[in-house]
C-alpha cells in the first residue's frame, strides 16, 4: 500500500489520519458532553485539562492533515451527479472549517478563563487570550455549538458514504477503508 494517494486510492497517511481524527473527534465530542453534565468538583475537575489536552491534540493532527492533503490530492472523484459533488464538496470544507474553528473556540475560550492548559502533564500550552469572562463565556458557548455542528456535518457524511457503499454499490467507502 502506498503512503501517498493515487488517482484511485487513498494512502496510507491519509487513511491513517482519517480515521484517527474521526474516532478522536467523537471521543472527544462526547467526552465533552459528559464534562458539562457534571457538576464540577474536586472529584472530577481533573477531567477538564483531558479534554483540552485531547482537543489540542486533535489540533494538531488536523493541522497535519490539512497540510497534507494540499500536497497529496484525493484521489479523482468517482462518477456522481453534480449537486452530489457540490454537496460532497460543501460538507467537506465545512468539516474542514469547524475542524480548526472547534478547538480554536474553546483554547480561547479556555485561555479567557485564565485557567492553565497543561498538555498531558509535560508544559502548558499558552494562553492566547487575557481573562475575560464574557469572552470566555461566548467561546465556551461557541465551542460547543461548533461541535454540535461538526457531528451533525460528520453524520451526513457518514449517510453519505453508506448511501454510495450500499446503494449506489460504488468504491467510495472502499477507497478510504481497505
């Protein structure tokens, strides 16, 4: 298998960021959802900085593959209608959007609230914004619709792939899983 993508197939490297952003992303998402759901206490506050170390970490690997998908092409569309591709084409760069947008929300939402963000345990990240609560309550807000929204775009996307697997019966799927 190749690291680099053809005109018919996904790399490796691709793949491999692919699915290791999708499956940190849920995690995430819900990991997140069940921190606001607590009532926060010494029991628990350590769940906090795991999140936003995870979610820095996502940063990261989005990043990455950001930059590695402007040098390394996807491979050439498979045959579908023209609003299909536009809707494709639409949802992919609003997941890209909301890929970057989410984490960014809350490190500056994070850094509003004048808390440390410690990176597993080895330095903090900085704070890139002066503590302001209201900042820190907009972004926090933001943060967490972006995130709603990102899920939302990522089942569509997933609908999508399933629709062209079992019903269209085309290799799309195919391309990014084997």
């Amino acid at each position: 298998m190749s690291l680099r993508n053809t005109q018919t197939r996904f790399g490796l490297i691709t793949k491999s960021l692919h699915w290791i952003i999708a499956i940190g992303l849920w995690a995430l998402f819900f990991f997140g959802k069940y921190i606001s759901n607590l009532e926060l206490g010494p029991d628990n506050f350590h769940l906090i900085p795991r999140h936003k170390a995870f979610g820095i970490l996502m940063l990261g690997l989005i990043t990455i593959r950001i930059l590695w998908r402007t040098t390394n092409p996807p491979p050439t569309a498979l045959p579908a209608k023209p609003f299909e591709h536009l809707i494709a084409k639409l949802v992919h760069v609003a997941l890209y959007i909301l890929m970057l947008a989410t984490p960014l929300f809350g490190w500056i939402g994070a850094s509003a609230t004048g808390f440390s963000i410690p990176f597993f345990g080895l330095f903090d990240i900085p704070l890139i914004w002066g503590e302001d609560e209201a900042v820190a309550d907009l972004l926090l807000s933001l943060h967490g619709y972006s995130a709603m929204a990102m899920m939302a775009l990522a089942l569509l996307h997933i609908a999508a792939a399933l629709y062209r697997h079992f019903i269209k019966r085309d290799e799309t799927l195919r391309r990014m899983i084997r």
